[in-house]
C-alpha cells in the first residue's frame, strides 16, 4: 500500500500511460510516495498521526482513485509484462547457493548478536541498610557475564576479617545479595568487601563503606 498499490491506482485514475512494465512500476512507486508526503501533512494537520490514520489514508486514496479509474472512459491500458525469462541450470543453481550463503550469514549474525554484550563485567556493592536500620550492611553481586560465575567474597570491619562467603554461583543476569548485621560503636567503622575468583585467588572487585555511628 505505501510503496505501489495505492500509487498504482492513482496512476490509472489520472490516466499516465506507460510503455512497460518496469516503467509503470518506477512511476506508481513514485506516485505512492507522493500520496504518503501528502497524507503525512493531512494527518499532521487532522492530529491522525497514527497507525490506524495512516490505514485510513491509503485505503481512502487507493478506493477513489480505484472509482475514479473505474468510471473513465479513456483509462490507458495496462503495458504487457515482459516474458519470463528462460532460467538455465547453472543459473538456478547459483541463485540457490547465493540464497543460502545469505541465510547462513544471517543466521550466524543473529546468533552472534544474541551471545553478544559489549560490556562483560561483575557488579560489586557494599551500602548501609536500604531501609535505614542501623547497624546493617547490605553486599550485593550481579553479574553481566556470558558465562555462570563462582565467587569468594571477604567483608572486614576495619581491617579486621568480619564475614566470608564462600563459592557464591551468580549466572548471568542474577543478582546476589544480602544484609549483614554489624556492631554500632561511637565512632565511625569503615566496612570493605572484596570479592575473588576461586580459581586464582586473585581480587576482582574491591569496594567500602561507613557504618553509621550511634
């Protein structure tokens, strides 16, 4: 409708005649644009803007011009179609191997895109209560890996070993998180947590915060 048949009747309707196939289709594909550029003024103007306006509009425009080029006396007759042309065997063959190189590309550039992100990481947080409780610490982990993860995380209280938990599974995706009581002094108490891969021991995420004093 937006790219020929609405532009194939208004053709018909003001009577254009054409010499060929290919010329009559180049000329309602133009026509049709033509008729979407008005629509898109009238249905800006109307406040139609819209899907269903846009239906409206092309069938209103491809039904008159339909009428219109049903009640002329001097509608050109349509060109003939060209014959078909005679398809040899290399040729099929050709065509059908270039078809499905092209759906194989496709097909791997889907799958591609859906193993893809472009940025693999694992989130680390270490904040006071989220309900505002003192006395509680709130350590999460969510990962954005490609592949499930396991983890060893370290909470100390001032330097001191305070909370350790060991081969926390994450997949992709998931969030792990939780609250963790700790002793309320008169002073400030800095709490870290650093998290680990198992299978080197070697830090990967390190971050802290205050515990809120009575």
């Amino acid at each position: 409708m937006v790219f020929l048949v609405s532009g194939h009747t208004v053709l018909r309707a003001i009577g254009v005649r054409t010499t060929s196939a290919l010329e009559h289709f180049v000329y309602a594909v133009g026509a049709s644009l033509a008729a979407s550029i008005v629509g898109g003024f009238a249905l800006n103007a109307a406040g139609l803007l819209t899907p269903l306006g846009w239906a409206v509009w092309f069938w209103a425009v491809t039904a008159a011009a339909a009428l219109v080029a049903a009640v002329r006396r001097d509608t050109p007759d349509l060109p003939a179609w060209p014959a078909p042309a005679r398809v040899r065997l290399w040729q099929g063959a050709a065509l059908m191997l270039a078809l499905l190189v092209a759906t194989g590309a496709y097909a791997l550039a889907v799958r591609d895109e859906a193993a893809y992100r472009e940025f693999k990481y694992t989130a680390l947080w270490l904040l006071p209560s989220a309900s505002g409780e003192s006395g509680r610490i709130t350590v999460g982990i969510r990962s954005a890996e490609t592949q499930p993860q396991r983890f060893d995380l370290e909470i100390t209280l001032d330097g001191q070993p305070f909370a350790v938990f060991r081969s926390i599974a994450v997949a992709p995706g998931e969030t792990w998180a939780r609250e963790i009581p700790v002793p309320v002094l008169a002073t400030s108490q800095t709490a870290q947590a650093r998290l680990y891969r198992p299978e080197d021991n070697r830090l990967y995420r390190s971050v802290s915060t205050l515990v809120p004093r009575i």
